[in-house]
C-alpha cells in the first residue's frame, strides 16, 4: 500500500492578552485581538503524523494512543480547507498525486497530559493543521495556516509561531483578515521563563467556548474591556515585549489577567475559573515584586486554575527561590537542571505554609519556537498508530 505522510510538533501557547469572545461562533471570530507567549516544546507539545493513502476508507484520527471523532464541526473545517488548497496545488500541476481525494489517518500525541488543562487543544490544532500543510506541501506561509487552525480553537492560531505571537482580530466578515503574526521571535527575548503551577481542581470548569458565549450574552464590563481596555493594552504589550521591558509587560499581563477574570466574574450566572490556591498565588506574586522593590514575577491563569508565572531568567535566583520556598514538596523539581541550593530562599509575609497542598505539578520551561517539522513518525507501514 502506498502511504503519504508527514509529521510536525507545535507548541502550547499562554495568552498575556486574553482571546474572549467571539463575533463569529463558526469561524472563531474574536471580539478582540490577543498576545501570547509560545511555550518551550521539550516540556510542552503534540507531535503530530498526517498520512494519506488511496487505500484508506475514511478519515481518523487516534489521540494518545485513542480513536477519536473528526467528525466536529470545528475539525471539518480544518480538512476542508487543507482540501481545497492541496486542490489548488494539484490543479497548478497535473502530475501530482491527488491526496486531496484520499481518505488521512491522523495520530497525535502529547508529551504532557493531556488532563491538566493546559492548552492542548491549541497545540493539537496547531500541530494537525501544520503536518497537514506539509504532507499536502502547501505553499502557504504561517499566517496563512494561522486561519485554518483558528477554525479549530480560536488561541491554536498563536501556536504556529513562536517567541511573542499577536493574533489580530480583523474585521472582515469571512475572517479572512483574522489571523495569528510575529510579534517578535524567541531569539529576541530568550531569557524569558515560565513556571507553571498545576493546581488539583475536582470540579469541571466551564469550557471556554461556552463560558465566553456566556460573557459575551450578558456582561455589561465585557463592553468596556474590548472597547476601552483591550485596544490600548494590545499597543501597549507589543511595545514593551520590543523593547524588553518586563516590568511593563509583567503588569499589563496581570492585569489582563484580572480583567478577564473580572468579566467571567460579571457574567450572569457568574463563572469561577480561579480557586482558593489561585488567589493565593495571586498575592504571593505582589508581595514578592512588593518586597524587591519592582515586578519581577507575573502571573496570568486561563480558563481554570493553574498559575503561569513569567519571568525573566536575570531574577530566577529570587523567583524560583520564592517558588521552591513554597512549593519544595511538589513534584517538577528534579527538571531543574541547576542545583536548588542556589536558589534565594524567599519567604513573604502572610502567606499559608500550606499553599503547596494546592498544587500537584510544577513545571519550570521558558518561550519556545514555532512548529517544528519533524521525521519522527508515529504511523506503521499500514498506516495505523506506531
Ligand atoms: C482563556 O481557544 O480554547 O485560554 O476558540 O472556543 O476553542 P475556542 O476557545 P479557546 O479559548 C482560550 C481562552 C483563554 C484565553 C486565550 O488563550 O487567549
């Protein structure tokens, strides 16, 4: 049997400025434009083969080692439109084998789980539509396929880049305008760090999707956040990530934190994404830029309630010393490849000893790259999972 096939890895993303809200449900139209930070793909990726044969009798695709449905609407959308434009590129050469008429078996696995709520839809969209492009060898840059992925889960747009990503809402109807751009490459800033804390959490959160539909019906603040705050701060953020200023950037980020949080708040019935280790979090973070004299440390969460905390490497002696201080007895440590002991043993005033019974993971990565084309493949000569 004659099998086609590709493989890409792609990165979470972490949003500084949040994406909440959307004018269009189909097409995952924001209601603004966001910033992110790509994510290091040693700690955090799906690896994703895409393959194609004329001998397969229909379209699959097999999640950490589990056949799952393609048939959402969301994932329609994204082989549609990969379709179409690998129509175009045959139509452009007649001697090409027509994969856009063949049936794709998918396989994507994760090198993180999947259940600790951090982003995996983005990545995993980011790394289907990227293994997709290049098995179909689309010409289409970045930004291009920066669409398709949206189709799929609006933040997986800002996981085809990597370093500072913008994902500028556009206002044309068809979306067309509506696409993730460099805001600035990991070699710009690589000393930027994240450290995240897993934090346990029993009940469900409400999905995104959902919950932002809720925001969008009936808070009244959402008006002034995606009128008044978040244009501002969108210029405001890509100015301070060009000229590296962490402390701009750490205060804008935790202050759109708080204000996406604040419109999950008004929202009617109210949304509760942070929980009571959260919040602690929260104040450890201002105590600890309160005590050094400047913010050293920012924190954002998204729609649950593990804590991302950025930093610049300059200060990972006081932050990770704040860190370890508090959460020793969590299990991430032994990735940190420097000895803990010289770390800064940084306590702050007022907070719960207890604070680390809260949190199951910590994971300590930094800014990441882009999709990375890989030859790793997890299909067999049959075209089934490895
Ligand atoms: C809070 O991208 O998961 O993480 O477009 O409905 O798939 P859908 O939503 P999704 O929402 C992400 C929301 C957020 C903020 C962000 O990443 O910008």
């Amino acid at each position: 049997m004659t099998i086609f096939s590709a493989s890409s890895t792609a990165p979470v993303n972490i949003a500084t400025l949040k994406y909440w809200g959307k004018r269009d449900k189909l097409l995952n139209l924001p209601t603004n434009s966001s910033i992110s930070v790509t994510l290091s793909q040693n700690d955090l990726r799906t690896l994703t083969t895409a393959s194609c044969s004329a001998d397969f009798d229909s379209d699959k695709l097999w999640l950490n080692g589990k056949l799952e449905s393609l048939e959402s609407v969301r994932s329609q959308a994204c082989l549609a439109d990969l379709r179409g434009l690998r129509e175009k590129v045959e139509a452009k050469d007649e001697s090409l084998p027509k994969l856009s008429q063949y049936k794709l078996h998918i396989v994507s696995e994760n090198n993180f789980p999947t259940a600790a709520g951090l982003a995996s839809s983005a990545a995993g969209f980011a790394a289907l539509v990227s293994a997709i492009a290049k098995l179909y060898k689309l010409p289409e840059d970045m930004s291009e396929l920066s669409k398709i992925a949206r189709k799929g889960s609006g933040s997986a747009c800002r996981s085809l880049f990597g370093g500072f990503v913008a994902w500028e809402m556009g206002d044309l109807e068809n979306g067309e305008d509506s696409k993730a751009v460099e805001v600035a490459p990991l070699s710009h800033w690589p000393t930027m760090k994240a450290a995240i804390l897993v934090v346990s959490d029993d009940k469900k959160d409400t999905p995104s999707t959902s919950g932002m539909q809720q925001t969008v019906a009936t808070s009244d603040l959402f008006q002034h956040r995606i009128t008044e705050v978040v244009p501002k701060r969108f210029e405001e953020m890509k100015k301070a990530i060009l000229a590296k200023d962490f402390e701009k950037f750490a205060e804008l980020t935790m202050k759109d934190s708080n204000s996406f949080h604040a419109v999950c708040l008004d929202s009617y019935p109210p949304i509760f994404y942070l929980n009571d280790t959260s919040k602690q979090v929260i104040k450890l973070i201002h105590r600890l830029n309160e005590q050094e004299g400047k913010t050293i440390a920012a924190y954002t969460f998204d729609a649950g309630p593990n804590a991302v905390i950025y930093y610049d490497e300059i200060n990972e002696k006081k932050v990770l010393g704040l860190i370890y201080n508090y959460f020793s007895q969590v299990a991430g440590w032994e990735k940190y490849s420097k000895d803990v002991s010289t770390l800064d043993k940084i306590e702050v005033q007022g907070t719960n000893p207890d604070i680390y019974k809260g949190v199951s993971k910590v994971i300590l990565t930094s800014i990441g790259n882009g999709p990375q084309e890989t030859t790793d493949s997890l299909i067999n000569d049959q075209g089934l999972p490895k």
